[in-house]
C-alpha cells in the first residue's frame, strides 16, 4: 500500500505509484499452522484498517501469486498505457507470468 507525496512524474516508468512516500509491507509469519486463522485474520483486519490512508496498490514486486486481482491497481495511472504496450508487443500472452497485464 502506498500513500501520497508528489515526486516524479507518474509516466516516468511502469512503476505506478512514484508519487508514493510509503510502501508497507505486511509480512505475516508464524511456526505454528494452529495459529493460521488468527493471523491470517489479523493480517487482513490491519490491511483494511490501513486501506483508507492508501492509494490502492502494491508495488509489483511485493505482490504475491494470489493478487492477480490487484493488477490494475498495482499499475496506476500506467496501467492502460502498459496494456496497449502489451497489445502491440506481446499479443500471444508469451509473458503472463508476474503480475501479468493482458493484452
């Protein structure tokens, strides 16, 4: 999650939140799997509670295999012009792995 502060110009690269100050992580980890539920719930209840003060989002390489969902977000304001990037240069999906953009 990110949160406001001006800086370079959001275009400047794929990367779509450069205007960002913060980049938090939640890394939730435990040894004992009986604590899952609890954690897992935690981890969640401190992503909402954080959501409202974000700019939506997540630096690409933080995102895991299950955010797929989060694609769009995680682009920004770049995310349609890196789909027509994609459109014109990889029409087949060769590169769908890692947060893949679909043509």
């Amino acid at each position: 999650m990110f949160s406001r502060r001006p800086q370079e110009p959001i275009g400047a690269s794929a990367f779509g939140h450069r205007d960002a100050s913060f980049a938090i992580v939640i890394a939730g980890m435990w040894p004992d799997p009986a604590e899952n539920e609890a954690n897992t719930k935690w981890v969640k209840d401190y992503d909402a509670a954080i959501a409202p003060h974000s700019m939506g989002g997540m630096y690409v390489n933080f995102a895991s295999a299950d955010d797929q969902s989060k694609v769009a977000a995680n682009y920004g304001a770049n995310y349609e012009r890196l789909r027509e990037v994609k459109r014109r240069y990889d029409p087949s999906n060769l590169f769908h792995l890692n947060q893949n953009i679909a043509p």
